[in-house]
C-alpha cells in the first residue's frame, strides 16, 4: 500500500518522497489511519520499525489542515515526549524532513545545552515541541513553555522514561495538558507498570503491536563460546587482541557491568568508551561520536542506552551477557551485517546463561555455531538440545512475563495478528528506582491524573 492512501497532503507526501520512502512499514499501515481520525494510541514496537513515522506523519497532516494563532504567536498544538537527548533530536529531524513542504514549525529542547537558543525558538512560535522531560520541566517554571493549547500529546520511548526514573516529571507534565486532547503512546515493551500508566492516559484507544523480529540479517555470522562468567572478560580481551574486530559494540546486561568492562579493558589498552542510563547526555553523545569516527574501537552499552543507535560499518556485535529478552538478542545482532555487508554476532554464554540461550535458539530456530577452540572454554556439561517450534511457544514461561496481547486487553481494540511477544515485567539493565531528575522519589506507584469524558 503506497502512502498516497492515507489520504496525507501533497505537501506531506512530497516530504516522504524526498526521503524515497515508497511502502509503509506495518506499524505505519496500522497506526497512521487511528491517527487520522483522532483516535488516542497504544503502540507496542521497537525502534527501527519506522514508529516516529506512524505519528510524524499524521500530526503533520492534521495540524497542517487548519493553522492557529493565539495573541499573535503559534501555539503549542503537539507535544512529544521523549527520554534522551539522542532521540529528541532524531525525531525533531524527522519532522523537519517529513514537513518541510507544510509550512508547519517545529523545535526540540533538551538539557546539558545552552537554554537560550530553545527559548528564542520557542518565543518565534512552534506548532510542535519535542522535547525531554527535565529541560521541558524547567522551561514551563520559567513560563516560557505553555501546554495549555496542546492537541496531541505523543509519550514515546514509555518503558525507557520508567526505566530511568522519569515517572513524576512525565505526571507533573500531564497535569498541564489539557484534558481534550488526542493521547498517542509507544512502548517497545508492556510492564504492568506501562499497562496502568496507558489505562490513565489514554481513553478507548486503537491498539497496535508490531510484532519482535525473529530473523536477524542473513548475512551475520553467528558464533558462540561458552565460557564461565569470571572468564568473560579475558576472553574477551583475547579476542580484541587480534586483527580480526575492526569495531564492536560490545552488550552488558546492567550499565554496572558495562563499566567493569569499560574498565577491564581500558587497562588492557584498548580504546574504549560505555554509554548507560546513568552517563550523561553530553558523555554519550561524545562517546557516541568517538566511536563511528574511529576513535575508539569499543563501544559498551546496554540495551535500554543503545536503543536507537544507528552505527554504520560495524563489524561485530559482542553479547558479553546474553539478554533476558529472546528477542533483543536479534535487535542487538541487527547493528551489523546491514546493507549487504557482512558482520559477525558473537555471544558469552556461562552456566547459568543456558536456559536464555536456549529460548534464544528457539526463537531463531537454529543453534549457534559454537567455537570450542579458545583458552577461556567451560567445562561445564552443555545443556540438553534446544527443541524447535513451529511458532515460539516455550515449554515453561519465566517469572514475571506477560504476553503483550493479553497486556493490551483493558486498553482498547487490536489492529493486529501477530503473535503475543513475552516481554519482561522489570527492566534489569537501568531501572532507577531511587528518584527522577527532580530529586522526589520516583517509584512505580505513582498515579497519574484521569483523562476527561470529553473530546475535542
């Protein structure tokens, strides 16, 4: 189905041509016609399934269609809340490529940058604000920032704003919007959590899942060493010793473990850096830098801070520890091999990693090719032979997993026939359940203030 029956503006779809976008991915197919009409959203997709399209594209043609003025000056018709820097500006960059023949204004605010420039933008007028929670907070206490007029309130990235201690900036956000607005919220997983914030939020809305890739790039080579946990990091540095890794992105499962690497090899003279939740903006932006410039040769990170990295030429992938989620072992894995180019996938596996490898192997529906050869091998016994499905249907559900179907069921009709993706009930990698930017303590319970009967 090309763009065109959608209904979108010439002018909009002039803008997605330009960027020689000719088929939508499936969750602009399912989200963009709910959008349309005004319907609020529920989107359960990863990044890089083409989801700021889904609401970019729609909010521009609706805003577009009849312009607004208040004293003057263009007010803040769209919000859009996203947890990092990175992402902030990846999306505002996505407007301003998909409406940049609709006349429509857009910026972007985030902090651990100059205030004034925002603020000159803003004080021109936007129709549309992208921006973090922290630096959007402290621009509506200086009254530089009124929501007042919004009309569509975007919360994207929702899991990686509670993973990182956001949850009462983004209440104390939605206490300023208008109750008569259009709700459209993105999740790449469902947490209770997620579940209850979407019930507050959001009133009878379309619900759309986009269903977990399950086959990575043909063209990645997949290799697996077993090896006990307190060998991983010789390993590791064995492998970097030769002339082989060209770059890797090398996968912790906690930002404490991406540091002990960081440190583990650093001391072994390898150039390298580590992003996390707990970095700063500025420190992940420039590590970011240094490593698609060549350098450094080593990139540590987590799932949650690696989301939405877009890293050209990248050799290898290193699962240092294997993921909780089957699934992010192939969304790890899909940063290589890209455009043709061959990449390598390689993946630690300790004892106690056996059960993951197994659902990851199922999911895949093939073994990994295992490298016995190396000085570091486990003498541990493997594990009994991972049994394929046709569908992925584990014989025995790990705690604290809920399938995303049955997380969508209070919160509006299904557009979609995909199965049900497990997903985990807790964020490992970089919950923080201390406090949120503002100091106030951030736990999970916190409410949130109910949307109103009426629509616009």
């Amino acid at each position: 189905m090309p763009f065109r029956q959608f209904g979108l503006s010439p002018e909009i779809l002039r803008g997605v041509h330009a960027m020689n976008y000719t088929t939508p991915t499936p969750i602009q197919e399912k989200a963009i016609p709910g959008v349309l009409e005004g319907k609020d959203l529920l989107g359960s997709a990863q990044t890089g399934t083409g989801k700021t399209a889904a609401f970019a594209l729609p909010i521009l043609h609706r805003l577009a269609a009849e312009s607004r003025t208040v004293r003057g000056r263009r007010p803040i018709r769209s919000l859009v809340l996203t947890p990092t820097r990175e992402l902030a500006m990846q999306i505002a960059e996505s407007f301003g490529e998909y409406g940049r023949y609709t006349g429509m204004r857009h910026t972007v605010v985030y902090g651990g940058v100059s205030q004034k420039p925002q603020e000159q933008a803003l004080q021109k007028g936007v129709d549309i604000l992208v921006a973090t929670p922290g630096r959007l907070l402290d621009l509506m206490g200086q009254k530089i920032v009124n929501l007042s007029n919004v009309e569509i309130f975007v919360l994207d990235e929702a899991d990686r704003m509670l993973d990182m201690g956001f949850i009462v900036d983004i209440r104390r956000i939605i206490e300023k919007l208008p109750a008569q607005r259009q709700t459209l919220m993105f999740s790449a997983t469902m947490p209770q959590e997620i579940i209850r914030l979407s019930s507050t939020l959001l009133r009878d809305p379309v619900r759309v899942q986009v269903a977990a890739a399950s086959a990575p790039a043909e063209d990645v080579e997949h290799r697996l060493y077993y090896v006990e946990k307190a060998s991983k990091s010789d390993l590791l540095k064995s492998l970097l010793a030769g002339d082989e890794i060209k770059n890797a992105l090398v996968f912790t499962r906690t930002r404490h473990g991406a540091d002990r690497v960081e440190r583990t090899l650093s001391r072994a003279g390898v150039r390298v850096e580590a992003i996390h939740g707990d970095k700063s903006q500025g420190a992940r932006e420039r590590a970011l830098a240094a490593f698609k410039k060549g350098t450094i040769r080593v990139l540590v990170a987590t799932d949650i801070a690696a989301r939405g990295l877009d890293i050209v030429d990248l050799s290898h992938v290193v699962n240092f520890d294997l993921p909780n989620e089957p699934e992010a072992y192939v969304h790890r894995i899909g940063r290589t091999g890209r455009a043709g180019a061959s990449g390598v996938a390689i993946s630690f596996c300790g004892f106690e990693e056996r059960p993951l490898l197994a659902e990851i192997e199922r999911l895949m529906t093939k073994h990994l090719t295992v490298v016995a050869d190396h000085p570091f091998a486990s003498p541990a016994k493997p594990a009994p032979p991972t049994v394929f499905h046709t569908g992925r249907t584990p014989s025995k559900p790990r705690p604290f997993m809920i399938p995303v179907d049955a997380a969508f069921l209070s919160a509006g009709r299904t557009l979609s026939t995909s199965p049900p993706a497990r997903v985990s009930r807790h964020a490992e990698s970089e919950a923080r359940p201390t406090s949120g930017p503002g100091g106030r303590k951030s736990g999970h319970r916190d409410q949130f203030p109910a949307r109103g009967r009426s629509r616009r």
